[in-house]
C-alpha cells in the first residue's frame, strides 16, 4: 500500500459501508492512483495482468465504483460510451479537452473557465457543488491525429 492517506481513507470508506476489506482492493487503489491518465477498467486490469496481478477483472471494476463513491477517483465519460477514472486524490482541478476523432484528451486549466460555475450559479440561486467541463474538438494538425495516421 503506497498511499498511507489514500490507503486510510479507503479503509474507513469500506469499514463503514460494511464492505471487505480485501489486499486486492487495495492493490486496485494503489494501480490506479499511480496511473497516469485517463483509463478504463479494461485498461487498468490489463496493465495490473502484465505486471502479474493475480486479481480478478469483477474485482477491479467493483473496486473502481467503490473507490470513485468515496471520491478518490472521478469518474469521466468523454462522449463515447466508455467510462474513464481518474485519481482525485490530492489533484488539481482541471478541465479536458478531447479530440473527437483520435479520442486525444488533453487536461488544461483556466481561471475564466473556474470562474463561470460559480457566477452562473449565483445568478441562478445555486450553491456549486463540483462542475465538468469538456470541450470536444478535432485535432488540427492531422498528421499528429492518430485517427487520420490509422486511415492511411
């Protein structure tokens, strides 16, 4: 276990929800808090298969919920149907920009972006709570889009 914080604020979370507290769950928490990205569960079972893992795909996406409802991870949905994670844990806000056609995501930040949640709200008599914010866009430069580099 690499995150002792990480790692306690689970526990608890399982503890108190009555759920198992199991070395696989925590072998989960630890894959995915050092991935760097963006990721699927497929993916993050697939890199924990080739690192000689021995825990089960269920485990890895009952795991993911578990640890995305004690908000260590968000959960993204980019517009294709595909669940995605993230680490929350001690991360920086950021919005996503994502290419509709090579699926690209890449993280910015920006202080009028940060601004309008909490102006929009306050006009409509709302407290912010969280927001997301994704712009989809298409790569410019296709010879760097590796959807146009796979139709050649």
């Amino acid at each position: 276990m690499k995150n002792k914080q990480a790692t306690e604020i689970f526990r608890k979370y399982l503890k108190d929800g009555m759920n198992r507290i199991t070395p696989e769950r925590f072998e989960v928490l630890d894959a995915a808090l050092e991935y760097n990205g963006h990721f699927g569960a497929d993916d993050l079972f697939i890199l924990m298969k080739n690192q000689k893992s021995r825990v089960s795909r269920a485990t890895v996406y009952k795991t993911l919920e578990l640890l995305a409802q004690c908000e260590l991870l968000l959960k993204r949905n980019f517009g294709d149907n595909m669940t995605r994670y993230e680490s929350n844990f001690k991360k920086q806000s950021h919005d996503h920009l994502i290419c509709m056609d090579c699926g690209r995501i890449v993280e910015f930040t920006n202080p009028k972006v940060k601004e309008l949640p909490e102006e929009i709200s306050k006009e409509l008599g709302f407290d912010v709570e969280s927001y997301s914010f994704n712009i989809f866009a298409r790569c410019q430069n296709t010879k760097k889009c590796k959807y146009f580099k796979e139709k050649k």
